[in-house]
C-alpha cells in the first residue's frame, strides 16, 4: 500500500523529486512528441525528416487551423499551442507518458529518444522546460526567479518534457485566447514556488536536453565526430539532444539544419540530396513540367549572343517552355531581335517587355511572374539574370528533380570567391561570410545548403508563387535593394532558399567597365572576363598547341598553330570594316614614328580602334607561351609597336614585296579562308623558297623578323583577304 502511494505522490509532485527517481531507464514506447503545425512549411518538413531519423513518434496538432497566435517579429503570443496541447492531454490516458512539447518549424533533432530520455530521467523532475540567455517577454519579473549557481536562469517556452499528469496540472489554470503569450504563462506558472514544487519542475540550465539559439549564438558550435553532426554548447560542454532557433535566430537553425542530423558529413556527404526526387528521365517530352523562363537584361552586358546560344541549348523540351523576356537596354535590342527572329517559334509562348514600354525592373519581375501565376499549367518559374554563364545544359532538368520550392544553381566568378549566394547575413541584413563558404564556393562541400540570400539565377515551383508568395509587394522595401528585399520576404514566409553546387553549372559575368561604343565590344572583354573571351574567341585546340600535339612547320623557324575562333576572325574583321578609316598605303604615315612606313600596307593599327591594351593581353597569354616552347631559351614580354589588320584586294593592293619585319619575331593571323573569301594569296620566304599558300582562317604564322626570314605577301587575285599582323619585341 506504501508503494502505491508513493507513486501517487510522485505522479501528483508531492513528493521531493530525489524520492521520485524512478529505477531503471524510461521505455522509448512511452514517449509521444507534440508539436504544432497550421501551415506545411520548409521549416516543418525539416523538424518532421529528423524526427523520423531518430524513429520519434509524433502527432502534429492544429493542422487545417488558421495561426492566430502572432510572431516573433511583434509582440508576444503562443496562446494557440498551449490551447491544442491541452486539449490533446485530455485524451492521453497513461500516467507513464513522457510528452515532449516542442516548435517544429525551426526546430531540429539531433539526437534519439534513448539519449532525450536519458537525459530527462537525470535531472530528477516531472517537468523539464528548455531555458534562455535572456528573459523574456516581462522583464520585471527576473528578480522572481529562483538563482542557479551555473547555467541559464530564464525559462524558455519553445521546449519541454514531462510526464502526462503533470502537463496536465500545469496546463488546468489555462483560459487564455490564442494570441496570448504562452511564455509569460509558463513563466508565471514556474517563478510561482508553490506551482514549481507541486508540479515539479525544473529548467535545463546548461542545455543537456534543449538548446534555444537566441542569445546563445556565440555557445553552439557543430560537432564531427564518427559520421555523426551535433550541435555541441561549448559554454556548458553539452550535447543539446533539440536545437531550436527560436526568435530572431532562423538564419542560424537553418545553418546547423544543413549539417544536422547528419544531414551533410565529411564521411557520407550528402546523405538528404536525393530524397523526395521528382525524376523526369521516363516522361515523355509532352508529360514535361511547364516552366516560365524570365530572362532580365537590366544593363548593357557581355556576350548577350552567347546567352541566348546557351538558352538554346538546355536540355529540356522547348514546347513546354515559355519565355518573358525583360530589355530594358536599347544596345541589345538587336540581340534579343535576332534571337526571336530565328526561334520564336520553337516555344510554346514568348512575352517581350523592350526598353520602348518603360517598365521598371522590379514590375517586370512581378509581370514574369503573373505569367507563371496565370497559367495554370505552369508549373515552374525558371529566373535567369543575362549575365549569368549557363554552361551545364542539363541545369534545369538537374534543379526540377531536386524538387524543392526554391532552388538555385551555384554561379561563380573564376578566381573570385564571388558566388550568387550568401551564406550568412550581417546584423543590418548584408553579406557576411559563413564557416563553411569557402568550402561550399570550392565545392570540397557538396549539397543543398539553404541559405539566406540568392540572386543572380533560380528556379521557383508555381505553388509557392500562388500561395506563399503571391502578394504583389516581394522585391519592394524602404531600406532593402529589390534582390535582398525579395530573399528577406521569402526567409519570412518560411520558403527555403536552397542553392546546389552538386555539379558545376556555370558563371556569372562581370558587367564592370562594359563599353558599348565599338561594334564587337565582347572583343574588348579580355580582362574583366578572360573566361568567356577565350571560349567566344580562342580556338577550341589551342590547348592542344602547348602540348605540341597541334603546331605544324610549314617552313623552317616557321610555326603554324590555331589561335583564332571563326567568331574571333569574323568579328575582327567586321569591326576594322566598321571603322573604315583604312590607310591609303603609301609610305607617308603619320600614324608611326618618323611618319614614314618602308613597306606600307592598306592597314587599321589596333590603337586606332582602342584595342593596343587587349592585344597586349592576347599576346602575353596566347603567343608567348608558344613563342617560347618553339624557341627554347627565348623569354617575352611581348612588345609591339605595330599591331594591325591588313587587307589585300587586287584592284587596291594585291600584294606586298620582300622585305624583313622590324621584329624579333611576328605573328600573322589569317582572318578569312582562301578558295572561299578570297583567291591567291599566301607568304613566301626568300631565303627557303618556301611559301604558305593556304592559309587557314584563324591559324597563326609565326616566324623570326629580322635577318633569316626575308619574305613577300603573295597576290591576291579575287576576293578580299584580311590579316592581323604583329611586330613583336621590335
């Protein structure tokens, strides 16, 4: 009969809890997690995948109901859960259920219920609650609460554990409406002796069971350890079995959230990336997902042709994609133009906003999206910045399986720790630097990784730009740029942003010090994207040069490579034309020291059009190599003083006679194709009787200046012929 009464006493908190202590550990059976949830967020997929990790059985209560019980960002609430949790005590029956209360939106596992139930069973009490660095949301009642000698003083409302009875006894005096503060509750029912003792309970002062972030940043740190990722409180040197970003601190529970439970480790990577896929590989191309492509050109930009080249080439069915094309720059009307011109029809729709109509960039990106919105079988809103570099063709198709709301592609800039993404913000909402960016940025850490700020290229599922982001305001801010504006607006809607840097997927341009005043100005891009000029302009084996694999020696000292795209070639050509400013080709030249040319060409010199610079850089990175592997023991800088296009037409000047250049050694690029463009021509040298009679188009000839390699341009006898030629280390 003792027996018995004792147990009574301590399920009704009678008793002290040190006669309580129950032998031997809690049965994992008797545990049942609560939690709250209206909505079915990003955030509650989360809490809900680590909770099936550690096998937790959980009943989510409130779902279909309207949230009335406010948000972090105003002021106090809660009232709503303490409603639900003790309406679903009532029909909990058992003395011996564990309940563990805890948010699900940010709130993550990172460990099992063993350890949870370990962990509650040690700290001798019926009801354990979570605690805070700070009090809140009544200051005046700090001095209430009872002194601790080590750990965290204040009661936090966000997590608890307890038996049944208990939870119920806590919760009978409870008749508040939903919006009332359900911290202030807790707190006045704990501060209260007689309620603390009767009820028994306790706080985890030094985070054993529960870590709440706010005001604890600076404690919690990530732990590796035997393929495991823990959350570890180094003030307290815990394990913290919950971790919950409580008030202003989601940007640091999604952080962790990327690592635990396991989520990414050093042993397995990412262990999540292929979960909830949305495989397209068995469809047939009219099953494919609907997707509005909004491309935004907001400024004058490089390489517009190669964009929509790239566009071209995704693979994804062009019928069930649609294009809203934003131009808000009159100098890439003509690119856009020429586009559509040729392949408008390939897709199910297009949508062109020009500069003529006068729309602001952050009202187009509403209207690209009320194109998706409007259109009920969009299914996808695929946003593409025209200084992004798509070169993964597959990027759509890879972004689509990974079946998130919001998903963006990794978009770098070489040699740059430049991303599209941020892995952190600052306290007034900028960029900061994460722990693990750099990782991320070099892709020693590969995965999803959700992040707080994304531009540039996304893709975003149409639900969520039907429902959560529907309202007409998203890029629009008092104090915010329209992008930040945007990621902050779909941070607080609970939408996930994730970026992927799984495969490499392209760049993103610099449009710094774009020029717009030349015909062919992506010519003038060698230095602020050297990437993308040597793919738009060096041919495709002259890699293939250096290692001697592709050099030919037509005569000797005489080297033969590829240099020069078609396009490089073709725009050259046509922006020397564009000019017009052709020398007459007598020897009196003005343009060159001493005014007087020996052997004069009809010629334009590169610093005529602005372009001394560029070639400069061009000879240093792509003809000094080989100049100094074909002729061992010769180092250059690559010096000119003359660099320029000549033109060979038989009524003008066919030919040019023997004579030395005033070089260590030149470079002589054919720009056009013998037997197409023109007939004739070549190179003779005298010395050899050795002659180059076929030049092909963007081959370069080089050879010695002086002394060895007298020689003579042969006529040409139809057709127009153009060269560059250089007189390097003159």
């Amino acid at each position: 009969m003792k027996g018995v009464l004792a147990v009574l006493a301590c399920l009704f908190g009678s008793f002290s809890p040190l006669g309580c202590n129950q032998q031997g550990s809690i049965p994992e059976g008797d545990l049942l997690v609560l939690t709250v949830a209206t909505q079915e967020t990003d955030g509650f997929t989360r809490f809900l995948r680590s909770a099936k990790r550690f096998n937790y059985s959980v009943e989510v209560l409130g779902r279909g109901e309207t949230w009335k019980g406010g948000d972090y960002m105003s002021s106090p609430g809660g009232g709503q859960k303490v409603r639900l949790l003790k309406s679903a005590l009532e029909d909990i029956q058992e003395e011996n259920k564990v309940i563990l209360f805890v948010d699900s939106y940010d709130v993550i596992f990172s460990s099992g219920p063993k350890e949870l139930l370990k962990k509650f069973q040690q700290a001798k009490h019926r009801v354990v609650f979570s605690t805070e660095t700070l009090i809140w949301p009544d200051r005046h009642l700090e001095d209430k609460y009872p002194h601790v000698r080590e750990g965290k003083r204040f009661l936090g409302a966000g997590g608890f554990i307890g038996y049944a009875p208990n939870l119920k006894k806590m919760l009978s005096d409870w008749s508040g409406a939903d919006s009332d503060s359900d911290q202030l509750y807790f707190t006045k029912t704990y501060i209260n002796p007689e309620k603390r003792k009767s009820i028994n309970i306790t706080l985890d002062n030094k985070c054993r069971l529960f870590q709440n972030l706010h005001g604890a940043l600076d404690e919690v740190v990530l732990k590796f350890e035997d393929g495991r990722v823990r959350a570890r409180n180094v003030l307290y040197d815990t394990l913290p079995v919950i971790i919950h970003g409580n008030g202003p601190t989601k940007l640091q529970i999604n952080y962790l959230g990327n690592y635990i439970p396991n989520v990414w480790t050093f042993e397995s990577g990412c262990t999540v990336c292929n979960e909830t896929l949305r495989p397209l590989s068995g469809l047939q191309e009219s099953e494919y997902p609907v997707v509005v492509i909004g491309i935004f050109i907001q400024q004058p930009t490089p390489f517009v042709t190669v964009f929509f080249e790239r566009l071209l080439n995704l693979k994804y069915p062009k019928n069930r994609l649609q294009l809203f094309i934003y131009n808000q720059e009159s100098h890439h009307e003509a690119h856009v133009r020429t586009f559509l011109e040729h392949h408008e029809p390939e897709y199910q729709g297009v949508k062109l906003i020009g500069p003529e109509e006068d729309i602001d960039a952050v009202t187009s990106r509403n209207i690209g999206f009320d194109m998706c919105r409007d259109n009920i079988d969009c299914e996808y809103f695929f946003s593409i910045d025209v200084d992004v570099v798509l070169k993964n063709e597959d990027t759509l198709k890879i972004l689509i399986e990974l079946n998130k709301p919001f998903i963006a592609p990794m978009m770098t800039k070489p040699g740059r720790l430049w991303t599209n993404f941020w892995g952190a913000l600052s306290a007034d909402g900028y960029y900061a630097r994460s722990e693990d960016y750099v990782d991320i940025v070099q892709r020693q850490r590969k995965g999803l990784w959700n992040v707080p700020y994304v531009s540039h290229i996304f893709l975003l599922k149409a639900d969520a730009l039907r429902t959560d982001l529907k309202d007409p305001d998203l890029f629009e801010s008092a104090t915010l740029d329209p992008d930040m504006a945007f990621c902050s607006k779909v941070r607080n809607k609970g939408v996930f942003m994730f970026v992927t840097n799984m495969h490499a997927y392209g760049r993103v341009l610099s449009t710094e010090n774009y020029q717009t005043n030349h015909l062919h100005n992506d010519l003038w891009q060698i230095f602020e994207n050297p990437t993308e000029w040597e793919e738009r302009y060096i041919h495709k084996n002259y890699s293939k040069v250096l290692k001697a694999e592709f050099i030919e020696t037509p005569c000797p000292d005489v080297y033969w490579f590829p240099v020069f795209t078609d396009v490089a070639c073709e725009h050259m050509i046509e922006e020397m034309e564009h000019f017009g400013q052709w020398s007459g080709g007598g020897n009196v030249d003005n343009r060159i020291q001493g005014g007087y040319e020996n052997v004069p060409t009809i010629d334009i010199h590169m610093n005529q059009v602005g372009y001394e610079k560029e070639w400069h850089k061009f000879l240093l990175d792509y003809v000094a190599p080989v100049t100094e592997k074909m002729y061992p023991g010769y180092y250059t800088r690559a010096q000119f003083d003359l660099a320029f296009v000549v033109r060979y037409k038989p009524d003008e000047q066919p030919s040019l006679r023997p004579h030395h250049d005033a070089s260590t050694f030149t470079i002589n690029i054919a720009l056009n194709q013998v037997g197409i463009d023109y007939q004739g021509g070549g190179c003779r040298f005298l010395r050899y009787n050795c002659s180059v009679t076929a030049p092909r188009r963007g081959w370069a000839l080089m050879h010695p200046g002086r002394l060895t390699h007298y020689h003579e341009g042969l006529p040409t006898t139809e057709g127009v012929r153009y060269i560059v030629v250089s007189f390097v280390d003159p």
